[in-house]
C-alpha cells in the first residue's frame, strides 16, 4: 500500500475552503512529496457543500482514496457529513465554539480549537482556518517556518499588517496544538524532490502554449473554463491572442479562421458547447483546416451535474458532425499528460489537416496533481505538416488546394503567398476547391474527394502509438480503461496484487482511430477481462465491440457524478472473480 | 507573405476572375455586386493574394468562388467569426465578407451584432434579397409583411427585421446601403468601406430574380434616393443615421449612413499584435518565460 496522508476541508462555498487546500498543496509539494486534490462541489457561488481532499505521500499519488487522516470541518454541516470517514490514528480540527462532534469512531483525536480565546473574530472572519492550518501542520510535524513563508506568499499582494496578523494567527494555532494535540503517528517525510502543483486546465492551456498555438477562443462552461483563465492570465506573456466569444459556434469557427490563416488555434469546452460546435468539426474536416478541440466532460445530458464528473460524451465525439471525416481524438490520462497530449494531437491535426479532439473530463480538469516540472517540456516537437510559405521563384504548377495524393494529405498554402490564391469550401469540391455540389455534381469526383480524405487515417492510425499492457503478462484479471481512469486503476492493481490476485491493466489514450487489432492482440490470452468507465451505459465497451467484437466478462461503471476510488475497483473486481455479479457499481460513500 | 511584392503591373478586372463563372440565374442582383467588388479591388489596387473572400452558404454566399482571392466558403451563419479568426490571425489580409439576408440576419445574426461591437476590421456584405434564393424562396427575416413564400404561402405575418438600424444599434462603425443597379454608387460604398479602419457593414438590395416577385429592379428603382445627392446629409450623426434608417416606403435611402473613425479596431486594441501579424510571429515560448509558468506552480 503506498504510504500517504489526506486531509479533507469541508464548509459552505464562499467559507474559504480552497485556501487552506492551496496552503497544505504548497508545503506538500515543497516537502518533495506528491500530492492529488480533488474538490467535490457544487455549481453555486455561496451556501452548499464543498469537500476538498489533499492526499500526499512520498510515492506516486495519482488519486484520492476516500480515507482521511484529518477532518477540518469549517461547520456544522461538514462535520456531520464526514466525521464518519474518520477511523482509529486520525484526527479532527473543529471551532469548538460553533461546531459540536458526533461520536467518532475508537481512536480518533478530537481536537477543538478555541477560536474565540486565540483570535478576534470580530476582526478576520477567516481565523478559524488559519488557526486550522497551523495546528494541522504542527500535528503532521511540519516545521512552522515552511508555513510561513507560504502566507508571506500567500498574502504577498496585502499589507505588511495583514500578512504579520495571518503569520501570528497560525503561529498561535500551530503553538496551541504542539501543547494540547497528539501529533500524528506518521510525521510528514520530505525528499529532495520537487513538484509543480497544477488542474489538468492549466496543464491543457500550458500544453497548447508549448505547441505553439497562438489564438484560443472559449465561451466559459465548467469545467473547462480555467483553460480559458490560464489562457487570459498569460496571454501576453506567452503573445497568444485570446478572445472571450458569443457562443461556442462562434468559437469553433473562430478558431478555424485563425488556423487557415495559418497559426494553430484550439478551443475548449463541455458537453453542451460541444454539441454547439458540431457543424464546426465538420467544416474543419471538410475544408481541411487542423484545429484542436477540447471537451472536459461533465455529467449530462443537457446542462446536467455543471460541478461532477463523468466520461459520458466518448459517443458525442465519435457521432458529431455528420457525414465520414477523417479525426483524430484521445483521452488524457492524468493531470500531466493533460500537457505532453496537447502538442502530439497538434502534430497530428496539422500533418493531417483535420480536427484533433481532446476527450478530459472534470475530475483531470480542475483536480490538481503533482507534476516534475521536467514533465512540463515548453520545447516539445512541431510538426506543422505540409505547409506552403512562399512563392519561392514564383515557377510552379497551378496550385491545388485539395490536390490528390497517396496520402490524401495536400500540401497547403498561407493565404497570402502570392501564386496560391484558391477557394477553400464546406461544399464537396474538386482538387481545386471549385465546389461540385450545386450543379456540377459529379460521382466521381465525390468518390475521389472522399476517398482522399478518408486516406488520411491510415496515415493518422500509423502516426499514433498502440496501447500498452501494464503489468505482469499473464495475470488473472485485465483490467481496461481509457482517459482519466489511469491512476485509479493503478492503485487498484497494487491494492489487488497485495490481496493475492494477479492482475494487469490496459490503458487507452488514443480514441480514435483505434488499434483495434493491437488490442485485440494484447487481450488474446487474457483470462478475466473488466472494462472500467465512469459512465451508464459502457460506451467505451460498446465503442470497443463495435471496432472489435470483443465482448468483456464483466464491466465497473459509475455515474454518481463522483469519480473512482481504488478501493471501489478492488471489492468490484473481488465480487466479479467470484461470480457474484458482471456488472459493479460501487456506490460512493462520500456524501458531497 | 502578404508583404511579397511579386506583380509590379497594375492590377487589372481580369486579375479577379475566378475559376468558374457565377452559376446565378440570368439577371440575379448578385451579379452586380460582384462587379462592384472587383472594380472596387482595382481601384484600390489591392493585390488579390492579399485578399480573403469569406462566406457563408446560399446563392450570394457563392460569392468566393466567383473571384480570384483567397477564397473561403464556410458554413450557413458562420462566415464572421470565421472571418474574425482570419483577420485576428493575419491583420495584413484585407477581408471581406460576403453573404446573403437569411445566412447574415437568420441564421448568423447574433454573429453579426458581435462582429459589429468587435469592430473587426473587415468589409461585411450582404447581398439582401429578401428572400432565401438557394432554398428556393422561402421567406427571410427581411421579407416584407404579407410577403408570400412557400413557407408563408398566406403572407407572412412576422416584422421584418432593419438591419441598417441594426448595425447601428450594434456599434457599427461604417454603415451603408447600395443597390445592385447603382453601380458606380456602390463600387464608392465598398471602396470606403474596404478603407474603413474597423467594421464597415453594407446591405446591398439585390434582387432575386427567381422567388423574389415583390422587391424587383423595377421596385426599387424609383424609391432608392441616395444620402450622397443631400447635401444637408451629415454621416457622422449617429441620430441622424438612425432616423433615415427608418425610411421605408417610397423614398428608401441609400448611401453612407454612417462613419465614425475615432474606435480603434479589434487587432489594433490588441497588445499582442502590436509586434504584427500573428501568423509571422514565433510560435516558441522563450525558456525564460517558460521557466516563469512553470514556477508560479512549484
Ligand atoms: C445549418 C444549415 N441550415 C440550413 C441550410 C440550408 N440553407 C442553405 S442557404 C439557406 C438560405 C439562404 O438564404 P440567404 O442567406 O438569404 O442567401 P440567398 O440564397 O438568398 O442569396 C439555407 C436555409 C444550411 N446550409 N445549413
Ligand atoms: S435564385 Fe435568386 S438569388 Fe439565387 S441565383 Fe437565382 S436570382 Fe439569384
Ligand atoms: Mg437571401
């Protein structure tokens, strides 16, 4: 079992909880520890439940697991909700003037603060978390001067006044816990490591500005939007033209005018915009125009759950736009592959000339992990494809924008080469972008058009890696996931293989197209296979025996808006491997 | 680039003939607007690899095909913010915008109120018949009341919509109307409005000789008086551009309505184009600003 720790801080939106979430991730991360957060909440600005749980530890985190070491409870509500998760070695920090305990559990320290006698509540509405904050650090043994240069930081943009007050503040917290509170069985180790603490947003915005893009449009939609504030906040840094635009039609179509112009440009989204952009995925494909899409999936249908997670939009993006098209989508696998992804899929779309769809979801999007700043390449590969920039001598062949050729890849041109001028179009064409579909029509050439572009993935399907088994060979159980499943299963299989079952793991990250045969050829001698998704219907099992024919033995879906915990997946996979049942849906015991 | 000197001749009508000729129905109005168009490119000697010719779908929206520019012909409602994305990403291009009333007023509409507050430095047209041609005449947000479509074979019942008081509500910032007929007049309009720092919109009436039996030549002739012959006419009175736009009946002006040229455009507010064109600038993040992203996270 990999050794960690998590703290969970709970209270009403607008009570302050992401603060002291971003205060622990920072000494976390700074102690060389890794660390996953995720925050469950809801879409309202003030009142309701936010739960945000930091987990760190010396190994690899890549998900939170529903055990807790500490509870802050910033009321009454979060007390109630979570003292259950609390068991023997952990501890709970409360305002022991507001909040009364339930029964905890045998061996967990309770620990009240007395808010009123440490500080002026009258003065800073917020004392009780940093008073919190410092007791927690202290039971954890973390020396006070880490946490003090992180307020130093934290408060950096306010008065010496205030920053001197938040300092004293949580001295007094961290002094009145060394005196009064157990510390905690485990101190908090350091190594030499260091992190960068980052959402799967940032990491996308980040991706895209080491691949070169220089135009990015967005219409907000959570979970998506903090790709758009990461854009905004660095726009003139990074000389990337950002635009906030009307709807996302406008903002597919946007992209695309800015990507014939010739510069990359990427957008991103959720569901419902997607839905928007549809007709836009089909003109990039059509007229032959690279552009990067990103969905972070959220639940749905319709507006749905705007604030939790789920991987149900995979048959929204194999179905949109209408008509054959050539496309390339794939899922991140965590937060830092959130990064590395957005370069590749560029390459991609640009030597392809079609549109690269990122399929994320909530849970990387505005969870926040670990990353080894190497991790973080700004100087990743570019491969802009077959571009034309010059006239050259100006002695060519009458140019043709949509040229056949083996590759079904035409060369193309940056409007304003001179020589070059041609009419790009949404309407079949022929090789030289004259349209065919009023009354030229032509079946020949619609044929030749068509088979050109759909040449193209044979190229995209050559130019993307095949999946790969993790994992002893043969193993008892395979278990498969795509997109952010990743680092859930992971543990899982650790979990498993500590309990006696052999077990490996089949991620997938490249969608579409599929190396359906490659898969095929990895699961032939698989003895018990379960596919995992966070989602009703299976859509990827569907999608993967629709390409495939194979059928699983048994599946582990959930659609509670809540993502996986390991510990869901082991007692599913216990329950499948003796018979009880093909079908799991853990119920999430966290109630947010 | 767009910045390559390669054709030290003038420029010359030929210069803009496309691939194919136009396929409208014999006397269709668009005609006319694409002459004016080319005659107007001329004129300014503008080179036509330094030209983007961007539509939507319908028989104006055919447009780009029709003359030689770089040409791009996209999706039903979607030719400005396509266009915008273009102009944002090479602000050297001169762009125009070609379209029809359904294309521009139905399905674009609220595009087209976005792209005007924008100011996007762009000429946007609109080749405003009355009716939708390439659907074989239905009716479109500017057919008249008590217009009979095959959609409304009753009359219609629904307000057309204005779309010079439109662009006006809109923040337009260069506003006009033309007549397909009026070729001189019109090829003035567009060359003002190709000159025009900012978003220069202009309705051109043009009649759809097939579905639109209502709005002909021979209607609209006696009514158009242009702005231009009113001496007293001041155009950079918004008020007073308001006001005239509401003339309906049988004096319907044309002309420049309106221009004002103290807004700075969308690429010229933008800080990071004040080192040019997006599309010729590095695409590299400098290491010393990529070590910068990276540490604000450690
Ligand atoms: C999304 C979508 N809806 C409908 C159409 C069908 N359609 C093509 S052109 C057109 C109307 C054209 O009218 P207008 O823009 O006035 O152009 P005109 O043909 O009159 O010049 C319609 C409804 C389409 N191409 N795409
Ligand atoms: S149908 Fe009308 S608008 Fe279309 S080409 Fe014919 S005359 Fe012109
Ligand atoms: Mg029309």
């Amino acid at each position: 079992m990999r050794q960690s720790f998590s703290v969970g801080i709970g209270g009403a939106a607008g009570q302050g909880v992401a603060t002291p979430g971003d205060i622990f991730a920072k000494i976390f991360s700074r102690r060389g520890l890794h660390l996953n957060a995720y925050n469950a909440y809801q879409s309202i600005i003030r009142g309701g439940h936010t739960f945000l749980t930091v987990r760190t530890g010396p190994d690899k985190i890549a998900t939170t697991d529903g055990r807790l070491d500490l509870l802050v409870p910033l009321n009454q509500d979060t007390m109630d909700r979570h003292m259950r998760l609390l068991s023997a070695g952990s501890a709970c920090l409360y305002n022991a003037d507001l909040i009364k305990p339930g029964n905890p559990a045998d061996g967990v320290q309770l620990c009240p603060i007395p808010v009123s006698k440490l500080a002026d509540i009258s003065r800073n509405k917020v004392a009780q978390n940093t008073l919190a904050i410092g007791a927690g650090l202290s039971m954890m043994g973390v020396g006070f001067p880490a946490l003090e240069s992180v307020l130093e930081e934290q408060f950096r943009k306010k008065e010496k006044a205030v920053v001197d007050e938040n300092i004293s503040l949580a001295r007094s917290g961290y002094d009145y816990a060394t005196q009064n509170f157990k510390p905690f069985a485990w101190p908090l180790p350091m190594t030499d490591d260091r992190y960068a603490v980052l959402s799967g947003n940032a990491a996308m915005a980040m991706g895209g500005a080491a691949a070169g893009v220089k135009f990015y449009t967005a219409y907000p939609m959570s979970p998506s939007t903090g790709v758009l504030h990461w854009m905004a906040d660095h726009a003139r840094k990074a000389e990337i033209m950002v635009r906030q635009v009307e709807d996302e039609i406008g903002v597919i179509n946007m992209a695309i005018g800015a990507a014939h112009a010739g510069v990359r440009a990427m957008c991103a989204t959720s569901g419902g915009g997607f839905a928007l952009m549809s007709e836009g995925l089909g003109l990039s494909a059509q007229a032959e125009i690279p552009i990067v899409v990103i969905d972070c999936q959220r639940a749905g249908p319709s507006t749905g759950v705007p604030t939790k997670t789920e991987q149900g939009d995979l048959w929204q993006m194999l179905g949109a736009a209408f008509g054959d098209y050539p496309r390339v989508i794939a899922a991140p696998l965590d937060i830092a592959d959130c990064f590395k992804l957005i370069p590749e899929i560029f390459n991609v779309a640009d030597r392809f000339q079609c549109p690269g769809i990122v399929l994320c979801d909530l849970l990387l999007a505005e969870g926040r992990l670990s990353v080894d700043p190497k991790d973080l390449d700004f100087h990743p590969v570019i491969d802009r494809g077959e571009l034309i920039t010059s006239n050259g001598s100006g002695e060519h062949e009458a140019y043709k924008r949509y040229k056949i050729t083996d590759s079904g890849v035409s060369p193309r041109v940056i409007p304003g080469v001179p020589g070059h001028t041609h009419t790009v179009s949404s309407d079949e064409h022929d090789e030289d972008g004259v349209l065919i579909s009023d009354e030229y029509t032509n079946s020949v050439k619609r044929r030749a058009m068509m088979e050109k572009r759909m040449r193209k993935m044979e190229g995209i399907a050559a130019s993307i890696p095949p999946p790969q088994l993790l994992g002893p060979a043969n193993a008892d159980v395979t278990l498969i996931g795509w997109g952010s499943t990743y680092g859930v299963i992971d543990e899982a299989c650790e979990l498993l293989r500590e309990a006696g079952i052999s077990v490996n793991h089949l991620p997938i990250r490249w969608l579409v197209p599929l190396h359906g045969d490659a898969i095929l050829e990895l699961l032939r001698g698989a003895r018990h296979t379960i596919i995992v998704e966070n989602n009703y219907s299976g859509q990827f099992a569907r999608y993967l025996r629709s390409e495939t024919s194979f059928v699983p033995n048994g599946n582990i879906r959930k659609y509670d808006g809540e993502p996986f915990l390991p510990h869901h997946i082991v007692e599913a996979v216990k329950e499948q491997l003796a018979g009880k049942t093909n079908l799991s849906v853990p119920a999430h015991e966290i109630m947010v | 680039m767009a910045t390559e000197v390669v054709n030290p001749q003038a420029i010359v009508m030929a210069d803009f003939k496309g691939k194919v000729d136009p396929d409208w129905c014999p006397g269709c109005g668009d005609f006319g607007v694409l002459a004016a168009v080319q005659k107007a490119l001329v004129e300014l000697q503008i080179p036509k690899h330094e030209v983007a010719t961007i539509s939507g779908i319908g028989c104006s929206s055919n447009f780009p095909g029709f003359i030689d520019t770089y040409g791009m012909h996209t999706l039903h409602g979607r030719s400005l913010p396509v266009a915008t994305g273009m102009k944002m990403a090479n602000h050297a291009m001169t762009v125009l915008v070609t379209g029809g009333d359904g294309d521009g007023f139905g399905i674009g509409c609220g595009h087209f109120v976005h792209a005007t507050r924008r100011n996007v430095d762009l000429l946007y047209l609109v080749m405003d018949n009355q009716i939708y041609g390439l659907t074989t005449g239905q009716t479109s947000p500017t057919s008249r009341i008590g217009m009979k479509t095959k959609s409304m074979p009753f009359g219609n019942i629904e307000s057309p919509l204005n779309p010079i008081s439109l662009a006006l509500a809109a923040g337009a910032t260069f506003v006009a109307r033309g007549f397909s007929a009026e070729q001189k007049h019109l090829t003035e309009l567009i060359k003002q409005g190709i000159e025009h720092k900012g978003f220069s919109f202009i309705d051109v009436f043009s009649p759809c000789v097939t579905y639109n039996h209502d709005n002909t030549f021979q209607w609209f002739r006696p009514r158009v008086k242009k702005l231009e012959d009113n001496p007293e006419y001041d155009s950079s009175d918004w008020g007073a551009a308001m006001e005239k736009s509401l003339m309906w009946g049988d004096e319907i002006p044309i002309g420049k309505f309106f221009e004002r040229t103290d807004l700075p455009s969308l690429h010229a507010a933008e800080p990071v184009l004040k080192k040019g064109p997006l599309v010729q600038q590095d695409c590299r993040i400098p290491p010393d600003i990529a070590k910068s992203f990276i540490d604000e996270l450690m």
